[in-house]
C-alpha cells in the first residue's frame, strides 16, 4: 500500500503540473504596462491576457501607500503632465456611466479597487468587459491607453470618475 502512494503521488502532482502549463501556455499576453508615480520611481506593471475571447488584466504594485487606490484604465496612452491629467478620462468607448454599481452600466477603464498592504505593496486580477477584439480595439487604438492608480478608493457610483482623488501614478499600455 505504502509503494502504491509513493506512486500515485508524484503522478498525480505532474498531472496537475501539466494542466497549469496548459493554461499558461494558452493565454496570450497582448499588452503590458508600467507604472511610474510623479517622481518617475517604477511602482507597478500590468500585463493584459487573452483566452477564450475575453481579456483579463493583472497588475502588481510596489512603493505605493497604504490603503484602497482606484485603478482605471484612461482614454489616452500619455503620461507625460506630472499629474497624468495627459492620460484623459477613464477609457468608456460604448459611452456608458461611471461605476460597476451604476445601474446604467461601467465604462471598459472601470477596474476594482487595489488593497496595498502596509508594506507598499498589492495585486489585482480583473476581467476586463468586453470582447478580446472589443477590448484589444479599444486599448490599443490610435492614441493608446493608460492605466492609472488614484489616491483615494473609488466609490464605484459617482460619474464620471468615482471620487478617486488625484492620480498617484501612471502607465502606457503597449502591445505585447
């Protein structure tokens, strides 16, 4: 009995293994991004997946405060103004309001909430509305997209920005 589980075991570890690798594997990044705050310090990349016909970003962040920041994707690929109003408002190309509370409906650049942890640090994972060709049209359109970190949480309701605060941080979002 003891052989048959030092069997099975690493047969069942490899078989998991595989399936993880072929979901990787099955993904495509299709852009990436990272985020500078006003003082030019690299403090978080996004990376942009697609599978299965839909688009799922993930972020990561470093060297932030404490505390809930909204994140947003904005209508303009430019970070160039030291308060990154250059970037424009939040990425809504179907003209919707603001908030994923909103009964009418969230902008493509409405994301979640990130919770960055006393260390500065913080993730988030978010399935992006819309189709991959939608969604791929849109980000990576003639003027680009950014992605945005504000200082304050977003109330996921107030239009057409969610009550955020000023933005903390910036990134051009590029084709992979």
């Amino acid at each position: 009995m003891q052989k048959r589980s030092l069997i099975i075991a690493p047969l069942a570890f490899l078989a998991l293994a595989g399936c993880q690798t072929a979901y990787q594997t099955a993904a495509t990044e299709i852009g990436s991004a990272t985020l500078q705050d006003r003082q030019g310090n690299t403090v978080g990349s996004a990376r942009m997946y697609s599978l299965g016909g839909e688009v799922t970003l993930n972020a990561s962040f470093t060297g932030l405060s404490a505390g809930t920041h909204a994140v947003h994707l904005h209508t303009t690929g430019d970070c160039t103004a030291n308060d990154f109003t250059s970037a424009g408002g939040h990425l809504n190309p179907r003209g919707n309001e603001h908030g994923t509370l909103n009964p009418q409906g969230a902008h493509l650049g409405d994301l979640p909430n990130v919770t960055i942890a006393a260390d500065g640090t913080g993730t988030m994972s978010t399935l992006l509305r819309g189709t991959a060709d939608f969604v791929g049209d849109s980000v990576f359109d003639a003027d680009g997209t950014a992605i945005v970190v504000h200082e304050g949480a977003d109330d996921y309701r107030s239009d057409p920005a969610g009550d955020a605060g000023s933005r903390v941080a910036c990134g051009l979002v590029t084709r992979s």
